[in-house]
C-alpha cells in the first residue's frame, strides 16, 4: 500500500515539475498516457482469454484421461483403441494450440513494448528539438523535462505490466474461483437441530438441470416406516427424485418436507447420517472388505457385529471363502469382487449405519438370477422398519411394496396401492402387463 502512495506521489511531483517549464509538456503527457493504459488493457484482456482456454483444454485432457481408466475394458471389448487414441490427440492438440497461442502473445509483447518506448520517446525528442528551435526551452531545461517524462511514462508501464499479470493470474484461476463462488455444503445456517419422524412429502417440486426441467410441480407422499416403489420410463426423474431427497440438489421451486418441516431446515451432515443408499453400482474405496463395509459408519463396531451385519446381509458366507476373509483387499474401485459381492457388503455397510431411510435404486438391475436371489435376502432384511424408497423394474419388487408411486409418460404423477393403481391409471396396467419398459 504504501508503494503504491509513493507511486502516485512521485507521478504527482513530476507533471507538477514539468508544469513550471511549459504547462503544454503536461498536455502531451497527458496525450500520451490513455494510449499506454488502452495498450495495457487490451494486452490484459487478451491474456485473460488465452489463459482461460489452457485451464479449459487442461481440465478437457483431464476429463478424457480419467475417463479412459475406468473405461479400458469397455474399450477393448468394442475395438474402439484407435478411436480413444484420436480422441486423445485430439485433445492433446488443443492444449498444444491453445498454449502455443500463449507463446506467440509473448513474442508479440517484446516487439510491441519497442515499439510503445519508441512511441513515448520520439515524441519527447521532437517536442524538445521544437522547444529549443523556438527558444521556449534550453538544453539543460529539455533535458531535466526528458527525464521526469520518462520517470512518470515508465511508473505507467509498470502498472501495465502489472495490470497483465493479474489478468494472466485471473485466467489461470478462472475455474477454481467459479467452484468457490458456489455455497459451501453444510455452512448455510439450519433451523431445526432435531430430525423428526414422518411421512416425506413432495409438495410442487420443480427440479432441472440448467434449462432441462426433469421435474415439473410433482407432489406425492412416502409414507413413514413403509416400503414405497417408485416406478416408470426411463428419464421421467426418478433417481433426481432420490437425489433431491439426499439433498444432493435443492429444488427449483416447491420444497420436500419430513412431517411438514422442509427437509433444507435440517443440518445436512444430520440429515444423511439418517439415509443409507444402495445403488446399482456403487464402487468401492481401495482397501479391505472390513474396510469397506465399516466406511462411514461413525460408531465403534466389534467383530461380533459386523459378522452379524454382514450375515444378515448374505454377505459373511462368501467373505469367508475369501483369501484373508474380511481383511481381504478389494482392489480399484471392487474389482476383485463380483457385483453380487460389492452389492452384499454394501448392503451390510447400510445395516451398521442404522438409517432411518432407505434408498434403493434399482439395487439388482446389473445382477444375474442367482445373484438377485442373494442380494434379496440382505435387503428385505434392511428394509425391516424403515422407510425405505425402491426405484424398481422387478415386478416382485413393485408388488411387495406398502405404496407405489408412478411417474407417468406425460410427467404427472400417480400414486396408490397395487389394486388402486390397476384400477385407476392405464398406463400402469400396461407397465405391469410388460407392454412398458420400467
């Protein structure tokens, strides 16, 4: 701060001392300083836009290789090598292009630079042949004007360089400033410490994603402590719905409530910790499968309990057969494990948390008969007094259920039981007919 002071102070002094030898001088610095600040601001924007396009082809290049190694046997198994490989040089190249455009303004800037220091010095110099031709001025007199000209010209070109810099410093942290502008989860204030038990209403929620609105004022009830199915097309919302229950996202508009208290009045660390979700395919966290199965579980577990969790989830039997039973690694992301397996001690995972919720999101879709069959007998045994919430396909499923909600072709929403629901809507009895993909 105080540089900066003596900065403007020492601009100040000097076309006050180049007034006391002719007050025209000042009017030609003066001339002169709007072309350096319009050069500094075009050069910064230019650096702005150059460094913002290296961050997005670095974050692009990213992106595909982290992509590419989680879908390698994918690759192999469709040929599809030399494709990835053009998509990489692809890539590869726009970060090349992009960087490349960076190094051109670089060289550019030297020769712009010249050509601003002549632009300030010429004048200077024939201004002063003028002066003394005219004998406004003198040799010695021209030459003191000539170095405080210079002072001050040059304390502008510093704050042009400056100027550059933080413009190339804003657009290498273009992205990272754009996440941290978002609201950090779980430092918003709440309203309510204690989570009550109920019913979960959906009341006239409205959700997208950008402009694609995936639900449109939907309302439905899932009841407290009961087994609800949520069923329908593909695309027609209903895993946003699950998502927006584990407030993943908060509603566009409307609001989801637990006995009437809306579900963002709740501590979001307290909220989860009230939800397990088991999914069609979750990947698991390098490590054992003790590991695994206590991952997130915020309480001591004995061995005796974590036996008995993984035995009601179908689980301890095949762990067992494992090499090192339960310290047995898994490998990236479970590869080691059938998804059978990974869904079973994902399944036990959710027994020690205890949750007050269950999310199942079609659970078994990825998994052959036998493994169904497995899986079945651990969750019907996790959703045992708890609301539990089942995106389903599988007809048994739907009809083992207290409540069925049903997200219709045309957006609305039905809700019922098995009978009501037969009796009442057409395009459920023509899903449960299998005439309709679920």
């Amino acid at each position: 701060m105080l540089g900066e002071l003596l900065r403007f102070y020492t601009v100040y002094i000097t076309l006050k001392k180049i007034s006391e030898y002719d007050s025209s001088l000042v009017y030609l610095l003066l001339a002169l300083i709007p072309v350096i600040i319009i050069l500094g601001i075009v050069l910064g924007r230019i650096t702005l836009k150059i460094q913002i396009k290296i961050r997005d082809e670095i974050s692009n290049l990213t992106r595909f290789l982290s992509e590419l190694i989680t879908t390698v046997p994918i690759i192999k198994s469709f040929n599809k090598e030399d494709y990835e490989s053009q998509r990489g040089n692809h890539a590869i190249d726009n970060l090349y292009k992009a960087e490349r455009s960076n190094l051109y303004l670089g060289l550019l800037k030297r020769p712009i630079n010249t050509i601003v220091q002549l632009g300030k010095t010429i004048p200077l110099i024939l201004i002063g042949i003028r002066s003394i031709n005219n004998g406004i001025l003198d040799a010695a007199t021209w030459y003191a004007f000539y170095m405080f000209a210079n002072t001050l010209l040059n304390n502008l070109s510093n704050y042009e360089a400056v100027w550059e810099n933080i413009k190339a410093t804003q657009g290498a942290v273009f992205r990272i400033s754009k996440v941290l502008e978002e609201p950090e989860e779980g430092f918003q204030p709440y309203k309510n410490e204690v989570i009550e038990k109920g019913d979960i209403v959906f009341d006239n929620v409205t959700f997208g994603y950008e402009e694609n609105k995936i639900l449109r004022n939907v309302t439905f009830t899932i009841p407290f402590n009961k087994t609800t199915a949520i069923v329908g097309p593909s695309g027609r919302g209903k895993t946003t719905a699950l998502k927006l229950i584990e407030r993943f996202y908060p509603p566009c508009e409307g609001k989801i409530t637990l006995s009437g208290i809306d579900i963002q009045d709740f501590k979001i660390n307290d909220w989860r910790n009230k939800i397990a979700y088991v999914s069609q395919d979750i990947p698991m966290m390098s490590g054992t499968i003790k590991e695994n199965i206590l991952y997130g579980v915020k309480r001591e577990v004995s061995d005796m309990e974590l036996k008995q969790a993984a035995e009601a989830a179908n689980a301890h039997d095949f762990i067992m057969k494992q090499p090192e039973g339960y310290d047995t690694q898994v490998g990236q992301f479970g590869s080691k494990l059938s998804g059978g397996q990974r869904q079973r001690i994902t399944i036990a995972r959710a027994l020690l948390s205890k949750p007050s919720i269950l999310i199942l999101d079609e659970p078994t879709s990825n998994l052959d008969a036998v493994a169904t069959s497995e899986v079945m007998k651990g969750l019907n045994n996790l959703m045992m007094n708890r609301t539990a919430i089942v995106v389903a396909h599988d007809e048994h499923a739907i009809l083992d259920a207290d409540h069925i909600i049903v997200f219709n072709q045309d957006g609305s929403i039905s809700e019922g039981t098995h009978e009501e629901l037969l009796f009442e809507n057409s395009f459920y009895r023509r899903m449960m007919g299998g005439e309709i993909s679920a």
